[in-house]
C-alpha cells in the first residue's frame, strides 16, 4: 500500500476530513509526499528556487523582446524608453548562477542539517492555507522594508552592500535577484523565518515562497498589466510593479517591496513619476 493510501485511511479514521475541510488539498499533499526523497534532500530548496525564478523571469523576457516589435506591447512598459539588453540579461543570469552555487547552496545545506524537513500527514485547510500565506506576505513584508529603508538610511550600507541593486534605474525581470550577497542571504532569511514564526505547514510554506518569487519578479517586471497584481487588490494596499519601478528610479521612495502600508506610514510613499533630482543622483554614487 502506498503512502498516499495510507495517509488517506489514517485521516479517513480520525473524521478529520469532514472536520477541517481539508478535501481540496488532501490529495495535493498526498501527492507531493509521495515525492519525500526529493522533498528532504539539501538539493530541493536551490533546484526549487531557481527553477521557479527562471521560469517566472521568462514570460517577461519574452515581453522584453517582442515589446521593442510591437507598438501595443510596448505600451505597457513602464519606462517605454528603456529596454534591457542581451549583455545586462546575460549579467544578471550569470551573477545569479554564482550566487546560488557559492552562497545559497551552502545555507540550504546547513539549514537543512539545523533544521530537517517534517511532512506531518494531514494537509492544512484551505482557508488556513491562505490565511497563513497573507500572514507570512505580511510579515515579510514588513521585515524587508525595516532592512531596506536602514540600508537607504545609512550611506555605508547602501554603499557596501544595497547599491549592487540599484544599478538598473529601469528594472527588467532578471534585476529581481540582481543583488549582494548580504542582501540575497537576509532575503532568504526573511522568507525562511516567517513560516517558520507562523508555525506554517510545509504546503503553505512552499505556496508562500512560489508566490513570494512570482511578486518580486512581477515588481521588477518593469511592466503594469491589466492583471497586474496591484490592480487585482483593492484600495492601493499593493504597490506593484509601478511602485517598486518608481523606487529605483527616485530612491527615496517605496521602500516596501509589495504593500504600501508601511510607506504610508513613514511617509515615504510616491505614485508621480519624474526624473531624479540631484540629490537623489549623488545619493547613488
């Protein structure tokens, strides 16, 4: 008897189906612990990130293309007057291999010894499963932009470990992770510390990192669609694309990478668009 049989027969005893409403994601889960080799091995957090960041990059990669062809693509970059070249993509590409092989990889197999990979039996309602995602989006969220309003606040770690970032005033998708190590490594750690705070279940905890991914990809698209995710949240409470675009372009604004409470509430939100001012420009160099 396979293990997803099985998991399904100890769940079936206990009623909890019917209790927690887990029916929509019950057999999701069983599936993927069907794969539990794959699941602990120190290799799938890296091979999990970066396929999922290479495949989400692509789409916009594609749009970087056919939007200098194509009048009614182009309309929806954002700063229509800028494109990313063969050389920059082939840069921030290379930097990331780099990265994941001399510094991600090393952290993943030394957060898997500290701490192994548990896949419990039963799957999380789905109403929890979302809850949960918000929570840690939330969370994250706010972690982030204490660490990069500190590192906007003090010339020294802009300057030694932030500015690697800002290279690229016009964002392209592959400038998502085009970044210092010190800011890939606390990136990570802000995306491996709020399930984890949340007590999440593994299936919310990798929900959480594929929609973490596809948002700071989306931010640094360079492009505002119809479907855009700041256009699917009501009230201006996610920022988008738009927002992170304008962030590298003026630097003093927008420090949150998604939502827009926090800049609110520091007074450091912006939505006009315009040139950097001189002071914004040495700020840079």
């Amino acid at each position: 008897m396979n293990s997803s049989v099985q998991n399904r027969e100890l769940l079936s005893c206990d009623g909890l189906e019917d209790r927690e409403g887990m029916l929509t994601l019950q057999p999701v889960w069983d599936f993927i612990i069907t794969q539990e080799a794959l699941l602990k091995s120190p290799f799938f957090p890296v091979l999990f990130n970066f396929t999922l960041y290479t495949a989400f990059c692509l789409p916009f990669i594609a749009l970087d293309f056919f939007s200098t062809r194509v009048p009614a693509l182009r309309k929806y970059k954002i700063q229509p007057q800028s494109s990313p070249t063969l050389s920059m993509m082939a840069l921030c590409m290379t930097q990331n291999v780099y990265h994941h092989l001399v510094c991600i990889f090393p952290v993943t197999v030394a957060h898997w010894y500290w701490r192994p990979v548990s896949l419990p039996v039963k799957a999380p309602a789905l109403p929890r499963l979302l809850l949960d995602i918000t929570l840690c989006l939330l969370l994250f969220d706010f972690l982030y932009f204490l660490w990069h309003l500190l590192h906007h606040r003090v010339p020294w770690l802009y300057k030694s470990f932030h500015k690697v970032h800002h290279k690229h005033i016009s964002t392209f998708a592959l400038t998502t992770q085009y970044a210092s190590m010190w800011e890939l490594l606390w990136l990570g750690f802000f995306a491996g510390i709020s399930p984890m705070l949340l007590k999440c279940h593994p299936l919310t905890e990798m929900t959480f990192f594929i929609a973490n991914i596809w948002f700071a990809v989306e931010d640094h698209s360079g492009y505002d669609l119809p479907w855009s995710t700041h256009r699917l949240v009501p009230f201006g409470l996610y920022g988008g694309a738009p927002h992170h675009d304008l962030h590298h372009l003026k630097f003093k604004f927008n420090y949150a990478p998604y939502f827009t409470h926090w800049d609110r509430l520091f007074g450091t939100l912006s939505h006009a668009v315009g040139e950097n001012d001189m002071s914004e420009k040495l700020a840079r160099s």
